[in-house]
C-alpha cells in the first residue's frame, strides 16, 4: 500500500471517530462550562461550531480533488462565520449540523444534559 494510500485510511478512520470522541470529551460538561469563554478565545461550544462552519469547506475541497482542479477553494482566514454566528447555540444542536451520521450519540449529550 503506498503511503498515500495509507495516509488516507488514516485520515478517514480518525475522521470517523471524532464525534465519539468529542461525545466522550463533553458528555459531562455543564452548558456554563460549555460556553465558557476566557478571554478572546472560543468557548468549548464555540469550537464546535467551527468545525461545522468548516464543513462545507472539506466537502468542497474532497470535490476540488475529485475533478483534478488545479487549485483548492480558499478557506476564510478570518472565520467570519464563526464570529457571526453568536455561538450561543445549544451545543448539540450545533453538532447535529456536522454530519447525519453523528445525530445518534449526540441525542445521548442532548438527554443527558436536558436531565
């Protein structure tokens, strides 16, 4: 297998495993804690949002590289959609928006913290 390739799997398997790692990173945060800001730097929350934000952006590059295009789309340096946003969201509704397929375990955050 070439390192490319392996690289690849690499990716995709830390990929995957994300959301339950962020799940298990969380699970017993309070939405004070959650939301949190010290200083300038993004709450906890906040950070989640940018993942979503991001989303996109991922998608269309794995687009730009599957059409052979010469150069990836750009991403905004400034994060202005994270900043715009107000990240003051619930967390899971904001992680819900990541990807389908993560909905499952981030139900078990949101009835956790709804307890």
């Amino acid at each position: 297998m070439s390192n490319l390739v392996c690289d690849a799997v690499i990716a995709w398997e830390r990929l995957r495993g994300t959301p339950a790692c962020l799940e298990e990173r969380v699970r017993d945060l309070s939405h004070g804690t959650l939301s949190k800001r010290i200083g300038d730097a993004w709450s906890i929350q906040e950070q989640f949002g940018h993942l979503s934000d991001l989303e996109p952006l991922w998608y269309g590059r794995v687009e730009d590289l599957s059409t052979g295009r010469a150069q990836l789309r750009t991403a905004d340096l400034t994060n202005s959609a994270t900043w715009e946003a107000g990240r003051r969201a619930k967390l899971v509704l904001r992680l819900e928006s990541l990807n389908p397929s993560i909905s499952s375990g981030l139900r078990c955050i949101r009835d956790y913290n709804s307890r």
